[in-house]
C-alpha cells in the first residue's frame, strides 16, 4: 500500500474591509464676503482602503461644500444668485447707498440732500417746501412786517426794507432813521 500523501495548502484568509476615510480637514475660507454665492468646502483623505468586497468609498465621502456669509446688507434679500436690495442700495452685496441727487437733482426743484437710502428735496433760504416738493417763496412781509420797520417788500426769495421819505434806512436793513442824525 502506498502512503496517502496529503498536500496541504494555505489560502490567506483576509477579513472583509470597509473603506474608511480620515478626519476632515479644517473649513476653506468663504468663496464671498456676502451675497447669495458665497461656498466653503473641506476634504478628508482615505485612512484605510477598502477590500474587494468591502463597501468602496465614495466620492461624497471625501468632499463637502456648503453655502456660507449668505446674506445682504440693508435688508436686501437673498434671491436665488444675487441680492434684490431694497430701493435707495445697490452693489452685490446692497451695500452701496445710491444717489438719488446725481441724477437730474433727484427731481428736486431746488436743493437734493441726498441720505442713507433716501433723500430729500430742501428749498433755498426764502422759499418753504410744498406738499408736492415745489419751492414756493414765502412773503416775509406777512410775519412781524419782515422785521422791517416800516416799509416791507417782498421778493422772489427775499424781502428788503425801507422808509418813507425824508427817513433812510440804518445800516441794519431794517432801522429807519432822519436824514440828518
């Protein structure tokens, strides 16, 4: 009888691996300041590489992005890419005041004082604002005679004095006094 040889032969055998990925990494800096686009994003690397029949890594599991410094200044809304701002702001961001009194005097008659997110129509010395933003000369003459002692004449934006002759007005534009004093 002839021996019984066995042959014996040894398989490694390895243990089912997952992929397993490293610690993320700290946060990039925002893509924007403000806005509606601004994004940020981390990775992380694989620490150990999956076996055949491990569940393989993913690229999801290695990138992450998300919005960031989404918002407008002077109550502007996010909308979708860009910022609707609110009316007197611009800029991506409606961080710019406009100027309401670079174009045509914001339809002002006189003066355009322009403001944070506004403006206002003024009048010249001698003229009173309207309800209608018109400058209307005030009669000076209608309160305390302008100041004047006697004589008041109103004018487009103005008042002068004066005296009945032989009087003559002083110095002051208002005092009348005798020709000779």
């Amino acid at each position: 009888m002839l021996p019984l040889l066995l042959l014996l032969t040894l398989h490694t055998v390895s243990a089912k691996q997952d992929c397993i990925p490293d610690e993320w990494e700290d946060w990039s800096s925002c893509t924007q300041t403000c806005g509606a686009t601004g994004t940020r994003q981390r990775s992380r690397k694989i620490a150990i590489l999956p076996t055949t029949d491990g569940v393989q890594c993913s690229s999801l599991d290695f990138l992450e992005i998300e919005g960031c410094n989404r918002f407008c200044y002077n109550d502007g809304l996010v909308m979708n890419t860009e910022c609707q701002c609110k009316q007197g702001f611009t800029g991506n961001c409606c961080e710019l005041d406009v100027d309401e009194c670079a174009n045509a005097n914001g339809g002002c008659q006189q003066q355009c004082v322009n403001e944070v997110g506004s403006f206002k129509c003024e009048c010249f010395e001698g003229f009173k604002l309207n309800e209608n933003n018109v400058c209307k000369d005030i009669d000076e003459c209608q309160t305390n005679n302008g100041g004047c002692e006697k004589l008041c004449m109103n004018y487009y934006g103005g008042h002068a004095c004066g005296c009945q002759p032989p009087k003559i007005l002083e110095v002051d534009g208002k005092s009348c006094a005798s020709e000779n004093h």
